[in-house]
C-alpha cells in the first residue's frame, strides 16, 4: 500500500496539473492510484469521489459567487445525474459482493475507455466545440436530462468523464454563453453530482478516507501553485500532453485489466 507521504506528493502533482489545466482530478487521479499505488479499482474510484467532491465544492462555491453559474442548466442535468448516479452505484455495490473480480475488471474497462475518450476529445477540442455551438436542440431540458443519465453513470462507475461531455452539452444549451458561465456551470454540476455519488461509494464501502485526506493535504496547495502558472504555458501544448498522457494511461489500464 502506498506510504503517506507518497500519497501527499501524488496530491500536489495532481493538484497542480488540475489548476494547470482545469482538467478533472479523476483523470489523472484514479488510474494512478490503481496502476502506481496498487490500490483495488473499485476504492480508487470511491476515494477519489470523495476528494472531488471537496476540491469541486470549493471551486463551486466560487463560481456561484461570481455569478457564472447557470441554475436552469444545473437542475436539468442532475434532474438526470443524480438518479443515475446512485442507481449506478448501488448496482456496483450488489455486484462487488456476488461477483467481485468480474466487477473490478468492468469498472477498470470503464475507466480505460473514458480515458481514451477524454483524450480524443482533448485533441479535437477546438472543432467539437466550433461544429456543437452551430447544433439547435428543440427540446433542451429534455436533452440536459439525457446527458445528465449518461454523466451520472459514467462517474458513478469511473469518476472520470463528467466534465467533458457536460461541457459539449452546454456548449449545445447555451452557445451564446461565455466560457466563463460554461465552466463555472460545469464546475457547480460537477460537484453536485461528486457529492451525491461519494454519498453513495461511502454506503457501500468504497471509499478509503484516510488515501482521501493525505491527497487533499497535497492537492489544494498544488491547485494554488498550478493555477498561478496557466497563462505561462500554452494551450495547445497542454492539451497535447494531457491527451497523450491520458491515452497512454487508458491503453495500459485496458492491459492491466
């Protein structure tokens, strides 16, 4: 099992690669708790949702005091996330106990395959965002609400993968919207949801709260420092690395499994 101190030092990298690049802990967090740490996927995922349900809340908390915070888009989407989320986990958990090993290796897959997708998604970012705002959705709670079921599910079950496809959504909802009211819209959703599901991985005994506190000992100064250095790297270069470090990831995961 990893030291503490280990995990404090996985905390700031990660925290500062969050501030640095706005992508979500879960990314970059869980697979290394899995494949670095050695500790069992279901918990990574379960820890990790409890530390992002800190981190995002705070985050949140300052979004919505700037006011970038759209409330309509947020009640749409957890109207399906929230639901989602906890049918999803309370199904992991009844499968944890009757059939384990077939349970890690699925939600393991799961994360292998987010990951590759968050890193296409990194590489195309510009021309997914450019082709969806030119979309015209006529029924939009209806579509927020099947965005949210997907969401919902896939970071009940990977931690991973709620931002990039919330971002889409809303770049669809509201393309007229500034970047700033996407991202804080997506932050407050985001942690909404990491609330519920952490609630959720707590219930069933997936979430190991002492890895949790030793990385958010490590992650929150990390954010501060990260955060001071974007404007000193450029975009291009970090969606590059992120994409390719997150492919890579995925593609070992999918050994590993």
């Amino acid at each position: 099992m990893p030291t503490d101190l280990s995990l404090i030092l996985i905390g700031l990298g990660i925290g500062f690669l969050v501030g640095l690049t706005g992508v979500g802990g879960g990314s970059l967090m869980t697979p290394i708790l899995v494949l670095v740490m050695g500790v069992p996927t279901a918990i990574a995922v379960g820890t990790d949702l409890v530390y992002s349900a800190v981190t995002r809340s705070l985050g949140a908390i300052v979004h919505f005091r700037l006011g970038t915070v759209k409330m309509d888009a947020v009640r749409w989407l957890s109207t399906g996330s929230v639901p989602s989320a906890l049918v999803t986990t309370v199904i992991v958990g009844y499968f944890l106990k009757s059939a384990k090993h077939f349970t890690q290796g699925l939600i393991t897959d799961a994360l292998a395959a987010v990951l590759i997708f968050v890193a296409v998604s990194l590489l195309f970012k510009p021309v997914i965002e450019s082709r969806f705002k030119l979309a015209s959705i006529s029924n939009r709670r209806g579509f927020a609400i099947g965005i949210g079921v997907l969401v919902g599910a896939l970071v009940a079950l990977t931690s991973v993968g709620g931002g990039s496809l919330t971002i889409i959504a809303l770049v669809v909802l509201f393309n007229t919207a500034s970047t700033s009211e996407l991202i804080g819209t997506d932050v407050f959703h985001a942690a909404i949801l990491s609330i519920v599901a952490a609630a959720a991985h707590i219930f069933i005994a997936t979430v190991d709260f002492h890895i949790a506190i030793l990385l958010l000992i490590g992650s929150l100064p990390g954010v501060a420092i990260g955060s001071r250095m974007t404007v000193h790297v450029p975009d291009l270069l970090l969606r590059l690395g992120l994409a390719g470090t997150l492919g890579f990831v995925g593609i070992r995961l999918l050994a590993f499994a």
